[in-house]
C-alpha cells in the first residue's frame, strides 16, 4: 500500500472557492455567498438567483436537504364589524428533497520513466486537468444543464462526461431524478402543439419569446419570479429572466427578425446593464421585454425519432412519452430558484478533513508512480412545488423546444 497524502480542511476550501468563483454556466447563475435560513441548520445563497445554493457540512452521502415554499396567503379580508374569530387563514408550503452523494476521479500522473521523457510537470498538468475550471466545471456544467432541461437528449459530443440516458451510470451521476418540464412550463415552436407534432418551419422566433413573457405575465398562481442578482440596478423598475438557447437556434432567431428589431434587442441588452457591468452579458446578448436572450455553448438535442418524456396536462403533472418528427433543439427560460445544489462534506463526520471539494494524491507501485484524485459531495435537483390547489409546476424555469435549420 502507498502513502496517502491527505487533503486538509484548508485546502479543501480553497478547492471549493476556485471551483464556486469559476465564470462556467452554473456559476453565472448563482449568486452570494451562502447565508444561514431561520429556523434550518443548512445554509443557503441568494433566493433571487437562478440556482439556489445549498451547504450543511453535517451531511453525508445519500442525505437529503430539504427544500420549502410557503404559499401566498389569498384568503378574504374582516371588515367592519364582522367576526375575526374562525375566519384565520391557515399557512401552506410545499416541499422537496434533495439527494446529495460522493463522486469522484482520478488521473495516473504516470510514473518516473513517464515524467523524464517530458519536460512537462505531470502531476500538475494533472491537478489542473481536475480543477473546477476544467474536469469539476464542466461536470457540473453538464448536469446543471440536464435538470433545468429536464432531459439529456441524444447528442453525444467528444467532451461530454455525463453519457446518454440510457446508460447504466446516468442515474447515479445526476443524483436526483431528472424530470422532465411540467405542461404549464413547455412551449414550443411556431403553431405545434406537442413535442410529436413539431415541423420544420417551427423554429425559434421573437414570437415565442413574446409569447413565454405572456404566459409569465398572466400566471395567477406559482409565478415565475424574476432573477435578483447582487448590485442589480433596475431589478425594481426591469424585471430580468434569461433565456438560454442553442446556436442554432440562435441562427434561427437572427433569420426572422428584421436588422432594425435586432439592433433594438442589442439597445436594450446594453440599457439593461448600465452600471452593473455582470458577466452574464458579456458576448452577443438580445434583450426583449425584461428577457435576455443568450447563446448557450452546450445544448439539449433531440434527433428525428427521439422518444421525449413529456409532463401531461394534470395537476400530479404525469409523464408520459412522445416521438420527435424532426430534429429538435430546447432552450431555456430561467427566473429565480430554478434549481437547488446541495453540498455535503467529503471529510470526516468529526470535522477533520471537512469541505465540499477535496483533493487527494497517493503513491502506488512502491513510490514510482502518484495517483491524483478529486473528489465532491453534491446533488441538484429542478425546483417543483405543488400550489394550493395542488397542481405541481416547475418554479423557476420554462423551456422551449423548436425544429431548427
């Protein structure tokens, strides 16, 4: 056996804070730093952010973090003289669970035959391939992406870790069930209906996008909150939703608007963030009523032929299955509380060793060879609250699927 070099409490939370400050995808969508919930032993970032940060280092693998929602009280007013007495309104909430477990990897550095040929470092080149913004970022980028799509879909790139749905080790690496948009948080493209009746020539258009800020503006129950970000100037007077797409789909957009209703989206986008300057739109930006229409590098498709899961239009929101006719892309639409993160501690219950991301180097083969590996305790899981009446909606996020060119 060789000697394990362990990683220690400091270095753990350095780890984490690289692996948090990173400007991948699930970072730009989480906001401030972790504060403690009344009456809760975990702690949690800012509730106007998109994704919900959630950290208890009490918990081990396969825990669950709970998740709450109050309802709005809605009940009529006591006026005049009438009796208050057996007229108060009860307090309603929802809740879910959130499954956090233990992953990790490890990469050979190879041994010291292995490192003379090069004059290459190799146990860093290692520890730099496994940091966040490399191995972990894309890892959580990835999965970030799925439970907000609510599906993997069927593309397969060279750099995707996360595999296909039908892989015996998906359902571990996503943690928590994948579940796919609720009826009242799917849209599509053009005049389809459903996922099977999509054709060519519903694509992604400016149309769409008025018509998902219709809905958000005539939901009477669970609303799509806007994103709250820290500094946000006009988050009072200029509600904010972002609505990520595929490039493709971006194409599509750009095909059916005029130049001159483009160069107006451009306007707003740069109006919008006058003297806050958030990365969030940096690159090419649209802004259209309060939605900041962005690209996204990595994207949902569905090939012809793809069997969708599909939420039915009832209130336990029942999955059912459909087939694709075309080749079929979905964007997303994010408010607040979109998703829940949870971490848990990857040391020792006593405390030692304690963090959310640690590193750990050993030696094998009688000290010729040094094995690197991370390793995290995490879980997510899409936000879904049932409202009083009890019909369950995703609370943060709306897709949209379209055909695209």
């Amino acid at each position: 056996m060789g000697t394990t070099v362990k990683s220690n409490k400091l270095f753990n939370a350095a780890l984490f804070n690289e692996a948090v400050r990173s400007h991948n995808f699930t970072n730009l969508l989480t906001d401030g730093a972790p504060q403690a919930v009344p009456g809760k032993a975990s702690k949690q970032t800012s509730k106007g952010a998109p994704i919900v940060r959630i950290t208890d280092l009490s918990k081990a693998a396969g825990d669950e973090v709970e998740v709450d929602i109050y309802h709005q009280l809605a009940g009529r007013p006591t006026m005049g003289d009438r009796k208050l007495e057996g007229r108060g309104e009860a307090l309603t909430s929802a809740s879910m669970g959130l499954k956090i477990l233990q992953g990790r990897h490890m990469v050979d550095a190879g041994g010291k035959m292995a490192q003379q040929r090069t004059k290459h470092n190799l146990q860093q080149i290692a520890r730099g391939l496994l940091s966040s913004d490399n191995y972990y970022g894309r890892l959580t980028d990835q999965t970030t992406l799925i439970h907000l799509a609510g599906a993997r879909g069927t593309n397969l790139s060279a750099d995707d870790i996360v595999p296909l749905a039908d892989d015996p080790e998906f359902a571990e690496i996503l943690v928590n069930g994948v579940l796919p948009p609720t009826y009242d948080r799917h849209f599509l493209g053009g005049d389809a209906t459903s996922v099977d009746t999509l054709d060519a020539a519903d694509k992604f258009t400016l149309e769409v996008v008025e018509r998902m800020r219709l809905t958000i503006d005539e939901m009477d129950t669970m609303r799509l909150q806007p994103i709250r970000l820290a500094n946000d100037p006009g988050v009072d007077a200029d509600p904010l939703y972002v609505l990520y797409v595929s490039p493709r789909q971006m194409f599509d957009f750009k095909q059916t608007t005029s130049h001159k209703d483009l160069q107006t989206l451009i306007s707003n986008a740069h109006n919008r963030v006058k003297g806050w300057n958030h990365p969030l739109f940096q690159g090419e930006c649209f802004m259209w009523e309060g939605i900041l229409i962005k690209k996204m590098k990595r994207f949902v498709e569905f090939d012809v032929g793809a069997t969708v899961d599909v939420s039915q239009n009832n209130k336990a929101a029942t999955v059912t299955q459909a087939t694709t006719g075309v080749k079929m892309h979905r964007g997303i639409l994010l408010g607040a509380q979109a998703l829940a993160h949870g971490f848990g501690n990857v040391g020792k219950q006593d405390g030692s060793d304690a963090g959310y991301i640690g590193m750990t180097e050993e030696e094998t083969d009688h000290g010729n060879s040094k094995e690197i590996a991370i390793r995290w305790m995490d879980g997510k899981k899409k936000i879904r609250f049932a409202d009083k009446n009890g019909r369950v909606n995703d609370h943060g996020v709306m897709v949209v699927d379209t055909a695209v060119s």
